[in-house]
C-alpha cells in the first residue's frame, strides 16, 4: 500500500462512513424483511423460509454441488443453466451424436437420460449453533482452537436426531465469529431433459461471457428421482418423479424497471470486508498473475479448437471453465479500479477508527502482514494456476498424491477404484499432444515471470518458449503419466485397470517419470521456499480478520452485516434496473430476440444461429411468450447482488414467482465479490418468456410447460 493511502486512513473525517445500499447475501432465516417490502416484497419472509411447513425454500436446490437450480412443476422438473449441465450434456454427447450443437430434449419421461454421480442438495433447517461451537475456546489460538472448533462441531452433529437420507453440515460466518448448522437432503438421481443447442444456450460464449447486453439462453432442464416414498435413492429403473413439496410457479408476465426481485441460491464465495490492503493487492498483483497464465492456456486450446472437432468435443468444458474466472478477475480488476474501491475501504476504516481507536491496532498489523505476505502470496498466485491449468503437471500432481497414501497406508481398494476412475474420466478427454504445448508455453511464463528465489536451480533453460515447446514434447512422448508410454503393458490413457495390476511397478516406474521428476522439482522448491511462508503468514492473517470483523460488527452499529457467501443457501434482492457504465453508455434492462438475429454470424462458433430460431423470427411466432414491444425478451438485468454458485438461481418477483433465471453478472460489476457498487453491480438473467418459448416454439416440447404452472 502507498504512504498516501496508509496517512489518509487516519485523516479522513468520520462523515466519510460507509453508507449502507440495499443488496446483500442475507442467510434466510435471518431476512432483512422490512428493506425487501420497501423495495415491493408482497410474501413474507416465512413464505420465503419456513423449516415447518412448505416454503419457496423446498423449491431450490444445490446442484451437483455447485451451481443452483429450482423446481418447476409437481413432478421434479428443474431448471438451471446450461452452462450448469454442460458437463452432463457433454458426457451424453459424441462426434456422431452431438447434443452440444445439436441439442436434447426428451419426448417422454422414458427418454430421459441419467447421470451417475450428479446429486440436488435440500436445505431442511438452518440453525445458528455459535454457542456450542465456540464453547470453551475463549484465549484459545491456533491450533488449539481448530482443534476445540472441529471437536465441538462433532459432539454437535453427534447429538443430533436426523433421518438417515440427511447430513448436517455446521458452516463457520463472520470469519469465525458465528456458527450456523445445515440440515441437508440428497438425491443422487438426477435426469437430463432438456437442453437448447450451444448455439442457443451458449450464444455469445467467449465473446459475450461477463458481458452486457446478453442474448444467451443460458438454460437445460433435469428431473429429479425418487424411491416409491418420495425420499432420496441411488439410480434406479423403477424410480419415480419425485413430488416436491413446493414448486415455483412461472411468470410470464412483462417485467418493467425498479420491478422488485429477489435471487435464491448458493453463491460461493465472497470477501465483503478485506482490509484496503488486501483488495490493493488483489486488483494489482494477485488477479494480473492468474489472468497472464489463463491468458497462455486458453489461446493455445483456443487455436487447436477451432482446427479440431474432436478436441472442441474433448475440450469444451473444460475451456468454458478456465475462460470464465479469466474474464471474471480481468473484470474485476477493472471494477476495483472504477468504483475506487480501495478509497472506498481507506474511508470506511478511518470512520470506524474515529470511533474505536483500537481497530488502528489491528489495521496496522494487517497492513505489516500484507507486505510481508506479498512477495510469497504472488507466488502462490503463479504456481496454483500453472499447475491447475498445464494438465500434465497437474496430473502429476494427483499420482504423486495417490503414491503419499499408498507409502501412508491411507489407499485402500475403494480409494484405489474411485482413483482410477477419476482418471477414466479424465483421459477421455485429455489430448497429450495438446497439452504438450500448453504446458510448454506455462512452464516459460513461470520461469520468466517467478522471482529466481522461488524457481528450481537450473530452471533458466525454461525461457525460452519456443525451445520448451520441443523440450516438452520429447518428455511427454516418454512419459506414462500422459499415457504416450506404457507400463504393466498398457496405457493409462485407455486401460487404467491393466495399468495398475501391478501396483509396485507401477509407483516405481512413476518415480522415474520424467513429468512426474519435472512436476516433483517444481513442488518441491515452493514447498520449501514459498508455501510455508505463505501459510504461516496467512493465519496470522486470518485471525486479525476474525477480530477486524468482530471490530466492525461492535463499532459500526448503523451497518446491517450479512456473512460473506460461503456456499450456503442465501437470499439477494434488489430491482430490475438497467446501467450506465461508463461516460456516455447507457443500457436498457432488457434484451430481445431482434438482439440475437443481430448478433447473427452464419457458422461462427459463438454466433451462428439455429435456422428454426430464425424462422420463428421471420413469422414473429411467438404465441404468449412476446411482450409489450411485440417482441420476445431474451435477458434482464437487476441489482441483486450475486456471484459464483448463483449460476441457475431463480430470480423471483414480488409475490414467489419465477421470472428469470440467474447465469452471470455485468463485466463493469463483477468486483462485486469484494466491493459492491450499486452504480456497476447488476447480475443477469435468462428471462422466462425465452425459457418457454426456446420450449415450446423451438423445441416442440410443450408437454414440459403442461407440467407447469405458468402465471400470465
């Protein structure tokens, strides 16, 4: 942090405090009802949570982990978004049976497609247990007080009366400062229906991505299973449709701005309260580093892709994945630096130093331990992203992992087998030779842009990229981990089981691999020379946020705190608003389906258009799906306050109706996660009408909507 910043802390006058916006991720159980009402909320928030009796609650569910969905109609039909199921659209699709250009849709429940391994979660009952976790650990300090935290959160699940299909999950707020339990139910039978081509479902994809104004029916549709009780069961013939207990009806209703909504869903991770110094560091060394290595990795996907069916097959998802956080944090970067957040944060810690001159303590100290963090934290920064996004090494990573239990004995049959089929499913879609190339190209960002105290003696000679491209190429053709050679003679790439039949031969000839030796010199010097230091740092870092947070929460009493998301359910609202950006640019809330014939480039991968999209469009067959413009609204935009996880979430109008379906944020606001500005921050949304329509019109599947409860 600069001298300037670090004197205006303490200068800035106490009239500079942070003035409170509508928005939040609000836990539902503990609602800011009376700001949603002034802003038009005509339910309660009982209707919204209610562990007793059913409530909108029962209709939202956590998908496969991740993203969110929502129930629409009495027979467990859901929705989220397509680039949510794209995994399972992918799994089910072949170059000769393409569902990701061509999409799917089921004519009959018989036709519905199942996906081992993907789940829905329920959130039954939320607790705040804080007093029985943090019992006893009063002047406790790490690690003694990890240890009291984890022992008491299991004499707590331990002691409590749950059906044997439920879990309870106790999930740390506030940095630690609060406690809350989850009562979770899952169903492990979920079912492909529906789903639009990419065309439709990704249109716009890169170039679009984090973008408004959108035109993308980012959405596919899932069933969930049930045993002849209606509770959770593996896959199984003789399953049912599961009954809901709620199930969102669907608006079709115009929407017009300043229109209240609410997003119900699991975002997944934000960090509202940062210290200046800590957002500084993200917006000018953190997030430039991951972006500069997703940069590399995805224009060299990006070029064999375009060349390669089969590998845009192969590769889809997994680009689609590593492109959409670059965009994000170079969005973000951006954002942090238009709203000023790290003023903003200068401003705020000096109004609450004004009023409690302890916290100056614990901002100095914070500040000192940044800087001392940032030579290693940038590091860090460097060799997770190398590792994440040259697969070779990162498969490295993971025999190296699996070789440390067997040594451990920590690697039993089941282990192995869940292993191997880890790495079935990740050969399928891996190309050696491509990867060769990209972790070429890495290893030379790492090399030239790491700090030599941080890089393996010798490491100089990875410069040069064009040389590496050569020099990676020779080691991936000799190695088994990429499955170029053999061992137990066979590869790992199309026999993982013969492979492993000789477990002995198998770790002994890994050791000599010369990836597995490349990887292992890599982790090993940051290991020794950056990892240590990053993490000691980091929790004494995390214990002075545990009190900052505390500090603000007791000085600041005019603020109404909400926890930073954590992947648990929670609720966001705001208004159908549209934005102006920047000098002179102003967008309207609302897309239209003229936007995408616009957009229309014949057989590009991100703007080509189905032709029965199109004629749709010359005949303006639109049915009910149309608005007051005559035309068929494709997108909005609100100023509900999302992020990752909320992908799939419903977005409800005043009285519990779906109106949209959440799948992204606007590129100007995507600095949302650590600062949100209601001048910038606005998340977009599928409008229902194009869901519909997409269903009715373009995929002749109108006995999906028949299950529905359409509100017109």
């Amino acid at each position: 942090m600069t001298k300037k910043i670090l004197l205006s802390v303490f200068l800035l006058p106490a009239a500079m405090a942070f003035a409170q916006q509508y928005g939040g991720m609000w836990i539902p159980t503990e609602l800011n009802e009376k700001e949603m009402k002034d802003l038009g909320m005509k339910i309660s928030a009982k209707d919204i949570f209610n562990p007793q009796k059913a409530s909108i609650k029962d209709a939202v569910v956590q998908f496969n982990g991740g993203c969110t969905a929502e129930i629409i109609s009495p027979k467990g039909l859901v929705l989220t978004n397509h680039h949510c199921g794209f995994g399972q659209i992918q799994a089910h699709s072949t170059v000769e049976n393409d569902l990701l250009s061509n999409g799917f849709w089921a004519k009959n429940m018989e036709q519905e497609l199942p996906n081992p391994g993907v789940t829905v979660d329920f959130i039954a009952d939320i607790k705040e247990v804080s007093n029985q976790i943090l019992e006893g650990t009063d002047n406790l300090t790490e690690p003694e007080l990890s240890k009291k935290i984890n022992n008491n959160i299991e004499i707590y699940k331990n002691t409590q009366k749950i059906e044997p299909y439920q879990t309870i999950s106790v999930k740390s707020m506030y940095y630690g400062n609060k406690y809350y339990a989850y009562t979770i139910e899952t169903y492990k039978d979920v079912r492909l229906v529906g789903a639009p081509p990419q065309s439709i479902g990704k249109f716009g994809s890169d170039t679009d991505n984090w973008v408004w104004p959108r035109h993308t029916g980012d959405f596919s549709m899932f069933r969930i299973y049930a045993d002849k009780n209606n509770k959770p069961a593996e896959y199984s013939k003789d399953n049912i449709p599961y009954v809901p207990k709620h199930y969102l009806p669907v608006s079709v209703k115009d929407k017009n701005e300043n229109d209240f909504t609410f997003v119900f869903g699991f975002p997944g991770r934000t960090t509202e309260y940062l210290p200046a110094i800590a957002v500084e560091k993200i917006m000018k060394e953190i997030d430039p580093a991951r972006i500069a290595v997703r940069d590399v990795a995805l224009k060299t996907l990006d070029e064999r892709m375009r060349a390669d069916d089969a590998t845009r097959i192969k590769y889809a998802s997994k680009y689609a994945s590593v492109a959409n956080y670059w965009k994000k944090w170079i969005g973000e970067v951006e954002g942090l630096k238009k709203s000023n957040a790290v003023e903003k944060k200068v401003m705020y810690e000096g109004s609450l130093v004004s009023k409690n001159p302890e916290i100056k303590t614990t901002l100095d100290q914070l500040n000192k331990l940044y800087n001392d963090q940032a030579p290693f934290a940038l590091n860090n920064a460097y060799y997770s992203e190398v590792i994440r996004n040259a697969e070779t090494l990162m498969l490295a990573n993971l025999y190296s992992n699996y070789i440390t239990a067997v040594e451990a004995g920590r690697m039993d049959e089941k282990g192995t087998t869940a292993f191997k089929n880890r790495l079935t499913s990740f050969y399928k879609d891996y190309s050696a030779e491509l990867d060769a190339k990209v972790t070429a190209k890495l290893l030379a960002l790492y090399a030239n842009k790491t700090a030599a105290q941080f890089l393996p003696a010798g490491f100089d000679k990875y410069k040069n990229e064009a040389q590496n491209i050569q020099t990676i190429e020779e080691i991936s053709k000799n190695s088994i981990i990429t499955g170029r050679a053999a061992v137990n003679g066979a590869s790992l790439s199309t026999d993982v089981d013969k492979a492993f039949s000789n477990q002995d031969k198998l770790i002994k000839t890994l050791k000599k691999d010369p990836v597995y030796q490349l990887f292992t010199n890599i982790k090993e010097t940051y290991m020794k020379t950056a990892d240590p230091q990053f993490t000691s740092i980091q929790t004494k870092i995390d214990a002075l946020q545990k009190t900052f947070m505390a500090q603000q929460m007791a000085t600041d009493k005019d603020r109404k705190f909400f926890p930073d998301a954590n992947s648990t359910l929670r609720v966001t609202y705001g208004k159908v608003k549209g934005s102006s950006p920047r000098d002179a640019v102003s967008y309207d809330y609302q897309t239209h389906l003229a936007g995408v014939i616009e957009k229309y480039v014949p057989g590009d991968y991100e703007f080509d258009v189905p032709k029965k999209l199109i004629d749709l469009y010359n005949k303006k067959d639109y049915g009910l799906y149309k608005d007051k413009t005559g035309d068929v609204p494709v997108g909005f935009t609100a100023t509900n306050h999302t992020t990752g996880g909320n992908s799939g979430s419903p977005a409800l109008d005043a009285y519990g109706n779906l109106v949209g379906l959440n799948f992204d944020r606007q590129w100007e606001g995507t600095m949302s996660d650590i600062n949100y500005d209601p001048r910038f921050s606005r998340n977009i949304m599928v409008d229902t009408k194009y869901i519909l329509f997409i269903i009715d019109k373009f995929a002749d599947s109108k006995w999906l909507i028949d299950e529905m409860k359409v509100v017109k």
